[in-house]
C-alpha cells in the first residue's frame, strides 16, 4: 500500500481528477468535502500528507489547515493547499497558518506530483 493522502475538496470534478492522478501515481486516497470533515478526518486517520482546498463550505482551507498544524496530534502532517487563488498574498496566508505548499489550479500531473514528493520521504 502507498501513502495516504487526505484530499479535501467540495467540488466534484476536482476531487475526481486530484483522485485519479494520485491512485495512477501509486497513492492511497481518503477523501473529505469540507474543512471541518477534513481536519475530523486528520485526526482519525492520520495520512501521510493532506491536500486542502481552499475555498469550501463549513470551514475554509486556511482555517482548516490552521486547525491542523496546532494540533499536537495532526501539526506534523504535510498540507498542501490546492487552489484557484494563485496570488501571492493568498500563498503568503496559507504558509503563515502552517501550509507546508501552495499548487494554483488548474495543475497538472507533474506539478502536484512535484509538490507531493518535496514532503513526503521516498
């Protein structure tokens, strides 16, 4: 079994294709469609990385990964913020609330591969 990554994306089309690539690409996914099911599931379950919308219903990306990385039982797990928000402000935000990378949709295999491996030891 390969690592486990946590997607947490509401909209359907995205959670699909973020999903095919990763099982191509040799992963285990677990899936959550809002912020708060996310950061629930974080805990219960604790993936390898996590790949965090932004911009979702209940609680937010920001929010939700804030709520990760202070927690003593979730802050070590990767999260990385997918989203259509490409400007530098919204990246700046995400790191400071503990984003550990920041890929702007629409993306391809290679880029969110890419930002994938830089975290997770092969």
């Amino acid at each position: 079994m390969g690592k486990i990554i946590l997607i947490v994306e509401d909209d359907p089309k995205s959670m699909t294709l973020t999903k095919d690539i990763l099982k191509v690409s040799g992963f285990t996914t677990l899936e959550a469609i809002d912020g708060q099911q996310g950061v629930d599931m974080a805990k219960t379950s604790k993936p390898d990385l996590i790949l965090m919308d932004v911009m979702m219903p209940k609680k937010d990306g920001y929010q939700a990964c804030a709520d990760i990385k202070t927690d003593p039982m979730t802050k070590k797990i990767p999260v990385v913020m997918l989203t259509a928000l490409g400007y530098q402000l919204n990246e700046a935000l995400a790191r400071r609330l503990g984003a550990d990378g920041y890929v702007t949709k629409p993306f391809n295999r290679e880029q969110l591969i890419r930002a994938i491996s830089s975290l997770l030891p092969a």
